[in-house]
C-alpha cells in the first residue's frame, strides 16, 4: 500500500460527520501517509517510491479522500489539478500497459490524467438521492472523459486503456452490494493483468 506524504485538506470526526472542532488555537492537522499507515497497520510506502516496474497493477480506493487529499476535485471540479505523484503514478502504469482499478470518487483521477479515458461513477442523475453525487459524471464529461452508466454492483471496463472503475459508495445501497461492484472491478484488473 502507497499513499502521497502530505497534510490532509482538513480533519474529519467521522462519528459526526463534521470537521473537526478548533483545539484550543488551531485546528487539528493529519498527514495523509501517517492516517493511512494507521488503517494499513503500518504496511505503508510513501507513493514517491512507487515504481511501476514492481507492479502488475494498481487500484484507488475512493472516498472524499481521493477528491480531497489526492487531488483539489472536490474544491475545484472539473478544473482540480492531481497530486503529481498520483498523476505520476497513473500515468506510468497506462504507458506500461498494466491496468489501473479506480472506485467511488477516483474515477476523476484518471478523467483528469488521461485524455479519452472511459470510466464510471454511477448514474448520472440522483435518482431521488439514490445516487448523491451525479454530477461528478458531468465533470468528468467536462475534461473530455467519456463517461458509462453503471449500477451499484457493476465495473466498467476501458479495454484499450486498462482503466476498470466502479461507482462503489457513489451510490446509497447496501454495503453487500457495493461489495459486489469493487469486487467486479478488482476481478476484471486480475483478468487485465493476466492473473
């Protein structure tokens, strides 16, 4: 596992699902790399290091994180600009021919990375709220990504491109269901990297 070693945008307490309160003068900061050694237990390289030549593949977990810490999207939309190490990384795993897995938000990583990419987040209306963040289909139209209608529970896959995406927690279901679409997505980068 990788992740980028820089401060997060801003600290969440997930629990309330607000950012978190000031401590006596000042907020609280995180690192991403530090936040995520926590979840990895430790098992983590900063993606600086990262070189494609010791991997067949490479998946993007989503989440707010991806829209916020890898990247400015959800700031700056269509015009964010990608962490360079991201960008980096994505871009020399598509020259090498090995396949990239994105789910939930990070899509929007390879829409903004890579010219002409397919990918998916889901529906591109809400639905009633079944599908809450729709319009990150318009933005990735935006920056000249073609964009596929996919359920919950489905992966799109860009042959040409080795790029397989799910919509993940794009949509409001049930968790055994988001299971099912990043499991179609992690099978089809298997396939893709001739495992």
């Amino acid at each position: 596992m990788f992740a980028p070693d820089v401060s997060q945008m801003h600290v969440i307490e997930h629990g309330k699902g607000q950012l978190a309160q000031k401590k006596f003068s000042f907020l609280p900061t995180r690192n991403v790399l530090s936040e995520s050694a926590r979840i990895a237990r430790g098992n983590i390289t900063d993606l600086a290091k990262l070189s494609v030549t010791n991997h067949d593949a490479i998946i993007f977990p989503g989440g707010f994180g991806a829209a916020k810490n890898l990247s400015t999207f959800a700031v700056d939309g269509p015009d964010c600009t990608v962490n360079k190490d991201v960008e980096r990384v994505v871009k020399d795993f598509h020259k090498a021919g090995n396949p990239i897995g994105l789910c939930c938000i990070s899509p929007v990583l390879a829409a903004k990375t890579l010219p002409s990419v397919e990918v998916t987040v889901g529906h591109e209306e809400e639905e009633g709220g079944k599908w809450p963040y729709a319009g990150t289909a318009q933005a990735i139209k935006a920056v000249g990504a073609k964009h596929y209608v996919k359920a919950h529970h489905e992966a799109h896959v860009d042959q040409k491109n080795k790029v397989v995406t799910s919509p993940a927690f794009m949509c409001e279901t049930k968790l055994h269901l988001i299971f099912d679409g990043i499991g179609a997505m992690v099978s089809n980068i298997l396939k893709l990297s001739g495992k």
